[in-house]
C-alpha cells in the first residue's frame, strides 16, 4: 500500500452525495498540504456513467469546484482491496458496504460523519427527492466530514 492516503466514498447513486464529499476532501486536502488518492462510487445502478447531478455541481461550484468531469459508477468488491477507507455516507450505504465487503478486505469501513467528533452514526441526508436547500445540507455535512478525515489523516501521518 501505497503512503498516500486512499479514500473511496460511496452513496447510492454516486451523482449527489458521494461526489460532492469526494470533491469536499480532495480541496480539503490540497488546502492543508495532504496527498490523497480519492474516488466516489454508487451501491446503486440508475445512474452509472452519467455526471453529478446538476444541483450537487451547481452547490460546489459556489464554493469554486468543478465536478464536471466525474462519472458515476458502482463500488466494487476489488474497491475494499484498493482503499484505505471506505465511507459510506449514510446507515443504508454502510450497511450495503458491510454486505459486499471481501474476507480479505484491507479498508476500514465507516460513515463520514463518524469522522466528526460529536457527529457519530449520522447519516448525510439523501437529497435527491428534496429541494435546494438539501443540495446545501448534503455540501455543509461533506465538507465537516471531509475536513474531519483529512485532520485524523494528517495526524495519522504525523505519526509515522
Ligand atoms: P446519491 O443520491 O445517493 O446521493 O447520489 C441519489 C441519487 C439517485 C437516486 C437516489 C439517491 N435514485 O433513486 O435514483
């Protein structure tokens, strides 16, 4: 395994929640000087190969980041080999995760907000049959989670 850090994370249809906490942890990281490998994937079928979903762009694009390029796809059992983490953003998705997860898995399985002292055990709400406000609350969840992981990785590299 590689000193770089590889985070994957996942929610059902890898076009709302997963990619905006992807993109929340790779800015998160670049600002405090952390080298990460990160990726998003989705439990569910619906939309694979398609982008982000066009209100979870337009929320990080407020905050100055283009997800644009991202394609949605499924998580894979060869996914808990690769990754250090692997992070569900809700109690579905780490029960989904929990269930596919090899014998010979290397990750740790958790939930993003588990990363935010306080925050244990929620879940990132599902916004996609909500309004924007939603958008909103799914981004403000991804970027606490994402600045939590990259503090205990950065502390855990410390370390080493
Ligand atoms: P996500 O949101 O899991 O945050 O990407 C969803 C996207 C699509 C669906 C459900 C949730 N769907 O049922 O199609």
């Amino acid at each position: 395994m590689s000193e770089k850090p590889a985070i994957l994370f996942v929610c059902l249809g890898n076009i709302c929640r997963s990619p905006l906490a992807e993109a929340a942890f790779r800015a998160a990281a670049e600002r405090e000087g952390l080298d990460v490998h990160a990726e998003s994937a989705g439990l569910g079928k619906w939309h694979l190969g398609y982008p982000p979903d066009p209100r979870a762009q337009a929320v990080a694009r407020r905050s100055g980041i283009e997800m644009g390029d991202k394609r949605a796809r499924l998580v894979t059992t060869d996914d808990f080999r690769r990754f250090d983490h692997v992070i569900g953003l809700d109690a579905d998705n780490l029960a989904g995760l929990r269930r596919l997860a090899p014998a010979d898995a290397h990750a740790t399985v958790s939930l993003l907000l588990d990363h935010v002292p306080g925050r244990e055990g929620q879940s990132v709400t599902d916004p996609y049959y909500e309004d924007d406000s939603a958008f909103d609350d799914a981004w403000n969840d991804a970027c606490e989670g994402a600045e939590a992981l990259v503090a205990r990785l950065r502390g855990e590299a410390a370390q080493r």
